[in-house]
C-alpha cells in the first residue's frame, strides 16, 4: 500500500496526492521510480568487483534443476537457474548494502516451475537471521489485493456477482454506498479503481493488536465519492475493503475463512495468510520489519483495510500463485479459476488515457518493450514489494524488501529490478520517433501549471495537502516537458521526450507520461507507474497553488512579522523612552491586531504539527489521538474566525479613528489581506471544520 503526496507510496496502503509529500511514501514515491541504465548498469560493475572484497550478506543457496536453456535471441539471456542466480548474486548484496535495506526476497517462475527463489540480507538484523524464501514471511502489502479480486472472480464464475451490478446489491440495508449524482458503483468500479472515493487515511496501518476489523472500520466512515464512477481512476484501499465484505456477505464466509479454504488450500499455501496478529504458529517465520536496516526493529503491523493488504506470505507460496495465474487458473492439477475467467480477469482493460499502461480486473499493466505484462506493487510502512506476470512469455518476477532503506531506496530498486530484468530476458527495441520541435515545445507549454493528484483527501483537514502538495510542470530552458518533482535515480529530474502527440518518453527507462485534450485544453496527465490508477488534475482558480502557495506563504510570513514587530517595537519605544501614542481604543485595538495575528499563526501551526505528527507514526491515525484533532477544530475555529475579526477591528479603527499616519494605514491593510487568505486556506482545505473521519 502506498504515500506521495500525492501522499501514500503509489498502489500501495501507503501513497496519496500531491507531488513530493506522496503517503503510497508516500510517498513514494511510487510515480517517482525511474530507471537510469547507466547507474545500474554501473551499480552492477561495481557490485562484481566489489563481490569478493566485502563480507558477503548470507543469502539462501541457488536452487538447482534440471533445464535445457532455449536459444536466445541476440542481446537476450536464457532465462535458466543458473543465469538467473549469477546476475541476482551480482546485483542484489550491494544493492542492498548502498541502500541500507535489512533483506529482500526474489521468486522467478517460468513454464509451471520456480526457476529460482532467494533470500538476500537478513530476516532479523539483530540476530543475523537468514530469509528463508520457502518459509520466512514477507508482507506484500498492496499485492494482497490480488488475493482478494481473485476471490472475487470465482464467485463472479459461480454466478453470485455480477460486475456491472450495483455493488449495493450485495451490502446489507444498514450499510450502503451512497450515489453520486444518482449513480451507484459496480464490482468492476472497484476493482478498475474508478469507484471516485477520496483517501481513507484513518488506521490504515498500526501497531495496536486490538485495533478494529476491517468491516467495523467499514461502516465507521465512508469516504466522499468525489469522481462519477467510471471515469476517473483514484486508487482506494477502501473500496477493496468493500469487495473483502463482499466476498463475505455472498459467500456465507468470513473473509479470511474463504481465503484460506478456497486460494491457499488449492495454491498449497499452507504458511500463508491474511488474518492480524498472526497466528502463533506462524510468528516465528515472521521476518521483522525496518525504515532501513541501521535502526531498530519495528513491530508486526495491523492493516485496517485488511483486504487491501494484511498478506503475510513466503516467497514460493507467492510463486505458486503466480504459476497460477500464468496457467490461467491452474496450479499442479487443481484450479483456483476456470480458463475463461482467469482470461477475462487478466484482459479487460480500462482505457482513459491512451498509450498509457491501463488497469485490468485488479491487475494492472506495466507493459515493457513489447511484452504483455500485467502486475501490482504494494508497500506497508516497512515492507515494499512487487509482483509481474508476463503473460505471453509465462514467466512471473516477485521481489520484497523488509524495509525501505535510505532515501527510499527499496521503491526505486524494486522498479529498477523488473526494468533490468526484462531488458535482460525479455529485451524489445525502444520507440524512436520523435514530435518535430516546434509541435513539442507548444505541447510541453500546455501542461504548464499546477496540477493536483487525484488521489487524495478532498473533504476534511488532510486537504491541506492539496495545497502544499501540488504538482508543477515547467518547460526547460529549451522548451522540453520539465516536471521538478519527478526525478531520476540520478536525482535529477527525468528528461522527457515527446514520442507522439501528448506522449512523452523518460529517455533513460521506460517511463511514458500522456496527456488528454479537450478542446484544445489539457486537462489531465499521467505517468510511470501512475497511469493505471490516477490521474493529476488542474485544480480550480479558488485552490490552484499556483497562486495561492505565494500567497499564503507571503500571508504567513506578514502574520509572523506583525506578531515580531511587536516586541521589538516595544523595546525601542523604552529604550529611546518614546510613546505609543494612542487613544485607549485605538490602543486596544493596536494589541489586537497583533493578538489575532498570533492566533491565526498558531492555529495553522498547531494542524502542521498535527499532520507531521500523524504522518511520522501511523499509529497516531487511530482514535487514540482523536482528541488532539478536537483540540485542533476547537481551538482553529476560535482562532482563525476570532484572530481575523480582531485584525478587522484593527483595521477600522486605524481607518475611522483619524490622526494615524499612512505606514500604520498601509500595514493594517496588508494584515488584514493576509488574515483574508489565511482564513480562506482554513476554510477551503477544511482546517475550520469538525469531525474524526478521514
């Protein structure tokens, strides 16, 4: 699961809207994962010399078989045992070492067989305990889904579900999804995330054992449909919570009940499961999770939307599912799916954005030179992940790290594993065309601006990052497609080039970003791994960062020195023993302005703590510290509205009171504009507001 803010790691539990403060981590982020090959193709050289230099991290032996390796094409590896096995030994203990990541897990599969899987790094640090591919337990986080949309198509080929139904057909009369505009979601909604529902923050991920069941978590809140469904692709753990009770509901089993009997059982997946805590018997094989391998251990994370992302799952019992659904439902004799669903399930592709890879029935696309690729990555807190089948090829990759290392150095090292990867066994030429310069300029320029994820939280208080989070495009200093935010494993920000109309290429990965015209307009983007489920938008005038962000940072910062000079003014008149002289109203109103100055300031400092303090340690977004935001919406109503009528008072009796010179008249309406804009801030990302849901 994934934050960006955007905010959440994309595809993740963790991973939202914005730009750079992304939660998938967020965050990453997730869209910001760029493959460089002259790093990696460095970073490889490197690690073979350095092999035999360094203390080797303990990783599992490779596994042996039997293989006759196929011809190769020229510039292709046979995908063999052995091959694989060298290039990962090349290329995973630096890696993780530079990127200090406690451990990671790879499983290949090809043909209906495991063609390797390995351990790297350690279970747990602190006793250098080695990964176990067969059994040490990783959490995929958002790759759980998979689980979840499988089960729901085998009872969508049982009949019990209908894709194009109203999901309130299968939801008791005591919980409904309301309509928007009339308009109900479906199944297929959900599991192509175009169900609209704004971001579901609240215990999305805790350390509390005792923290509520997903279904209790449920029918406390249901997010804001903000999109019509269909339309607008804005990824949602929530929404795969709704089909986890789904599954219940229709089945007559509890969701963990119907996971365990009808994919684990089947899969031989006998380690693997959804339930929180884990059972006991399970918790010994559990490999401990880290924010990167040089700090201290954290606990075994509770997953609120537990559909979405509570898996805990050895490395071959995921290579089991994969063989799975590479044979299209089949797996050493037994089937999870028949032909025909698993078919249906892997190509149904929603298309909004043309050109861009698309989301499937719960899968997505990362197709990648030619190839038909369908997958999906996941991250928790402290486990990051992800999974690829390539369809035509019938050869599946599956890598998790147990932490995100340095600078989030798991988001970008899973993504430059596939590209490498498939570059190695699967290469494709790359596109060559080019937008003849004068077109390309004109096109870069029209994206300009601010733009605004469409993951996100739109009606309560983490709107505000909305504000702040805002994504910018630019042109560079030669016309090109310039977005700062989004940068290459080099940092710097990935260079686009325009391939076709309003399709640009990153010219070190494999990267697209594609734009929608109307009208002669764009208005919407996407890119990377992004593009199957979201979107960035042109906020509307009233919340375009483009120039309200100057303006509330200029607003602040008149508030701070109103509330500076004060002092300071107050020093030097008794220094240089001079008079404030003012009538007693006119001085009471002096010391208002500067008051309501201050409230303003500390109540919007007071939300910032707040949010920074959530977004540090998830556990803080339980009930647990619902009485801190009380305390925020008391104490931010008083202060933005009572702050704000205290400088409009100012501003009267600087005006009406006559005898005040034109620096006094001029400052009291510069503060009063201020305190306008920063009320306005409050008011429109929902600072001034009540309530414990978001």
């Amino acid at each position: 699961m994934t934050f960006k803010t955007n905010a959440f790691s994309h595809n993740g539990l963790l991973t939202w809207r914005g730009s750079a403060v992304q939660l998938s981590r967020v965050q990453t982020t997730g869209v910001k994962m760029k493959t460089n090959k002259l790093i990696v193709a460095a970073l490889l050289s490197l690690a073979a010399f350095m092999a035999g230099a360094q203390a080797p991290t303990p990783a599992t032996p490779p596994t042996t078989a039997t293989e006759v390796a196929p011809a190769a094409s020229p510039g292709e590896h046979a995908l063999t045992a052995a091959d694989i096995d060298a290039w990962l030994d090349g290329y995973m203990p630096y890696a993780l070492a530079t990127g200090d990541i406690a451990g990671a897990v790879v499983a290949v599969v090809k043909d209906g067989e495991i063609v390797s899987e390995r351990g790297f790094g350690y279970a747990d640090v602190a006793t250098k305990k080695p990964i176990d591919p067969k059994l040490t337990l990783f959490r995929p986080g958002s790759v759980s889904k998979l689980f979840t949309w499988t089960a729901v198509m085998q009872l969508v080929e049982q009949g019990k579900i209908d894709l194009d139904a109203d999901v309130n057909k299968y939801l008791p009369g005591d919980f409904q999804i309301p309509p928007r505009d009339g308009k109900p979601i479906t199944m297929r909604n959900i599991m192509t995330h175009t169900a609209g529902f704004e971001e579901q923050i609240k215990n999305i991920i805790t350390e509390d054992p005792d923290s509520p069941d997903y279904v209790t978590l449920l029918k406390r809140w249901t997010p804001t449909r903000v999109f019509d469904a269909g339309t607008t692709p804005a990824y949602s753990n929530y929404a795969t919570s709704v089909a986890g009770y789904v599954i219940e509901r229709v089945s007559g089993e509890s969701f963990y009940d119907y996971i365990d009997k009808h994919i684990f059982a089947p899969l031989d997946m006998p380690h693997s499961t959804f339930r929180q805590p884990l059972p006991k018997d399970l918790v010994p094989l559990m490999a401990t999770g880290y924010t990167s391998a040089s700090v201290p251990a954290k606990k075994f994370e509770i997953v609120g939307p537990a559909p979405a992302g509570s898996l805990a799952s050895p490395a071959e019992e995921m290579a089991h599912f994969m063989l799975a659904h590479l044979q299209n439902g089949e797996y050493k004799g037994k089937r999870i799916l028949k032909e025909e669903t698993a078919k249906l399930m892997h190509d149904s592709p929603l298309t909004l954005l043309p050109s861009l890879n698309r989301m499937e029935l719960g899968f997505f696309e990362t197709n990648i030179n030619g190839r038909e690729v369908i997958a999906h990555l996941g991250d928790t807190d402290y486990f990051h992940t992800s999974l690829h089948l390539f369809l035509k090829e019938n050869t599946g990759f599956y890598v998790s790290f147990n932490s995100a290392g340095k600078e989030g150095a798991a988001h970008h090292l899973r993504i430059a594993l596939f590209n490498d990867f498939a570059d190695r066994y699967f290469p494709g030429p790359r596109t060559t065309t080019h937008v003849d310069e004068a077109a390309a300029k004109q096109h870069a320029q029209m994206l300009t601006g601010n733009w605004l994820g469409s993951r996100g939280a739109f009606t309560n208080f983490f709107s505000v990052i909305g504000l702040i989070g805002q994504t910018k495009v630019a042109v560079d200093d030669k016309g090109g497609l310039l977005i700062p935010d989004v940068k290459g494993l080099d940092g710097k920000p990935v260079k686009w080039v325009e391939i076709s109309p309003f399709v640009w290429q990153d010219v070190n990965s494999h990267d697209q970003l594609a734009a929608k015209v109307v009208d002669g307009k764009v208005t919407r983007f996407s890119y990377g791994l992004a593009g199957p489920f979201e979107v960035w938008l042109r906020p509307d005038a009233a919340h375009d960062g483009a120039w309200l962000t100057p303006a509330f940072y200029a607003s602040l910062a008149v508030l701070l020195l109103t509330v500076l000079a004060w002092p300071i003014a107050a020093i030097v008149r008794r220094r240089y023993r001079a008079r404030l002289d003012l009538a007693p109203v006119a001085l009471s109103a002096y010391r208002a302005g500067k008051i309501g100055a201050l409230l303003m300031l500390l109540a919007f400092g007071a939300w910032i703590a707040t949010i920074m303090t959530m977004f540090s340690d998830l556990n803080n977004t339980s009930a647990k510290f619902d009485p801190v935001l009380r305390f925020d919406q008391i104490f931010g109503f008083l202060a933005f509205l009572g702050g704000f009528a205290l400088i409009l008072w100012n501003l009267w009796t600087v005006w009406s009171g006559g005898g005040r010179r034109w620096p006094a008249k001029l400052w009291s309406v510069v503060l009063a504009l201020s305190a306008c804009v920063v009320l306005w801030v409050a008011f429109a990302f929902h600072l001034i507001g009540w309530g414990v849901n978001y």
